[in-house]
C-alpha cells in the first residue's frame, strides 16, 4: 500500500492541464485504476478526463470526473497522483467521454 499521509496536496493554483496531465490515479482500494489524459477547465470546478482500464492505453475508457471528487498530490519524488473513493469498476460504469 502506498503511504499518501506524507504526500503534499496541490494548491488550487497547480489544478491545471500543465500539472495534472498523466497523473496516474488511485482507486478505493490503492489500486492503479487510471490516469488523467486531459483537463476540460481549471481549478476545482475543472473537468479531469480519466482513461479508465485498458492495458498500455489500448482498450481503455475516457470518463470524466470533477477535480474537486479527486485528491491530487505530490509524492516523494514530486510526481503527481491522485486518489480518489472511486473503484475501478465504478469508473469504469461511468458513461464514456467524448471529444466534442
């Protein structure tokens, strides 16, 4: 289990595309459930596009979820992530995403 008691939160000023891009996401139970691919706004209000499942980005899912439903932060080594009480299987029952 990753220990993210220690991680720093992001400022509302860092909840942006630039910063949040690829941050891998963690599900309820710790696990890897998806990572962001894009941002749709800025701040907490913004709009996070989460590819959900897959394998090496083939097959998966874009679902998209309030920032402010997930936890974002830096670990250790000041990489992002986030966390959120969301399972895999509950993103993944999500509607798709599409681009307009």
């Amino acid at each position: 289990m990753m220990d993210h008691s220690n991680h720093v939160r992001l400022s509302e000023a860092e909840l942006n595309e630039a910063t949040l891009q690829d941050a891998t996401v963690y599900g309820a139970d710790d696990h890897k459930v998806g990572k962001v691919s894009h941002l749709h706004g800025v701040g907490a209000s913004a709009q996070a596009v989460i590819d959900v499942g897959g394998f090496l980005g083939i097959g998966s899912k874009p679902v998209a979820v309030a920032v402010n439903q997930l936890d974002f932060m830096r670990d250790e080594n000041g990489e992002v992530h986030a966390v959120t009480g969301w399972t895999k299987d509950a993103l993944e029952d999500m509607p798709e995403h599409h681009h307009h």
